[in-house]
C-alpha cells in the first residue's frame, strides 16, 4: 500500500510552487502559474484516495521543477511590463 505525503509536505511544496510562481517577471506567465497552482492543490485537497495523491504530488514536484527553470529564464528575458503592471502614484 502507498502511504500519501504528509498534510506538512503537500503545503511546503503549495508555498514554494506559489513562490516560484510569483518570481515570473512577466505578468502573463505569473498569473498564469499562480492560477494554475491553486486549480492543482484545489484538486489535490479534494482528493482522497492515497494512491491518487501521491500521483498527484509526484507530478506536482516534477512540474516545480520545470517552473524553477522556467522563471530563471524568464527573469533573464523579462521583457517590459504592461499597463496592468504599474502602479498608480
């Protein structure tokens, strides 16, 4: 039998992937990650088979990883930022 992570771990790596989603320095991207973490750890909350959610955090670590590669290279490559961006005086 698969023992599911801990309550603990599934919360780190929500917290870090949040992090790393909100480390984007395009505003597309970074919206678009945050949203897309809080739909995957809605679904994971939900979730209550143990061999299910061990799945699902097993893909969730291998996604932060790519999202960690992905916002180095998109702080490298920013570009400007958008009229939604700036902040009002």
């Amino acid at each position: 039998m698969v023992t599911p992570p801990s309550r603990r771990s599934i919360l780190s790596l929500y917290s870090t992937m949040l992090r790393t989603s909100r480390s984007f320095s395009s505003y597309n991207f970074r919206e678009y990650f945050l949203r897309r973490t809080r739909e995957t750890f809605r679904t994971l909350q939900n979730e209550t088979d143990g061999t299910k959610i061990q799945s699902m955090y097993s893909d969730a670590v291998a996604e932060l990883a790519v999202l960690r590669r992905s916002a180095a290279v998109n702080k490298m490559y920013g570009g400007w930022r958008l009229a939604v961006e700036t902040s009002k005086p």
